[in-house]
C-alpha cells in the first residue's frame, strides 16, 4: 500500500450500542517512525454496515534523526441490521526498512450491539394555511 517505516496500529473507542441506521464514527490509528502524512488509508469493509470514508488527522513529531507520529482515519460506519455488528480485524501492511522486509499489523476492534431505530409517528394529516403575502 506505499507505508514505509516502523508502524503500529490500534483503532479508537467504540459505542457500546448503536442504533440501526443512525452512524457512529469507527477510528484507526496508524502510528510510528515514518513520513506519516503518506500513510495511505487502510480499507475497510464491514458486513451489514456501509461504511463512508470521513476525515483524517495527523500528529507529527520530529527529532533530528527521526520522524515520528500518528494518522488517524475515521469512517462513518451505519448498521442495517439488528444485532451484533462484527467489526473486521484491520490488517495494514508496510514496508519496514531497516529489517529490509514487508510486515503486517493487526487491530481487532471486536463487535457493537445494534440495537433497532426508535420509531417516530408522523402526523400524517394535511392541513391548508393561509396564504400571507407582504407589502407589494
């Protein structure tokens, strides 16, 4: 995918509970020694969900023999069903440079309960209003 460097990767809080079709904001935080403003975004697919790609964030700290930091990269995740959501284990390669070798790390966010959207009654009658018009 193009990241080079030193990396881990962990993904942010998650609600407890979500509503079926309502969004929550799912993070994954790739973090290390590297340029880290071109660390490319992890994919993301999610059963049962769509999924957006939403913003991302970096947080660079230099030091004169090294770069370091961390990117953030946040999805718009809307459950369509009921039940338990399974989020996918996020799997970001890269190339380490000083074993001269690609690795893989791994974050396993776990899985949200969904439970189903408040149903809302919706006044149905139609009601006529008077037309006001103003000074012409």
């Amino acid at each position: 995918n193009g990241a080079v460097g030193d990396l881990t990767i962990r993904t942010g809080a998650l609600p407890s509970i979500a509503r079926r079709g309502d969004p929550f904001v799912f993070t994954v935080i790739v973090a290390g020694e590297g340029n880290v403003g071109l660390f490319p975004r992890p994919e993301l697919t999610i059963a049962g969900a769509d999924v957006v790609a939403s913003d991302e964030r970096v947080r660079v700290d230099s030091l004169p023999d090294r770069l370091t930091g961390a990117k953030e990269f946040d999805w718009l995740v809307t459950p369509m069903e009921t039940g338990t959501l399974d989020l996918p284990d996020v799997e970001y390669p890269y190339f380490d440079p000083m074993a001269r070798t690609y690795r893989i790390v791994r974050a396993s966010p776990g899985a949200v309960r969904v439970r189903d959207a408040d149903v809302v009654a919706v006044d149905t009658a139609i009601t006529s209003a008077p037309v006001v018009r103003g000074p012409t």
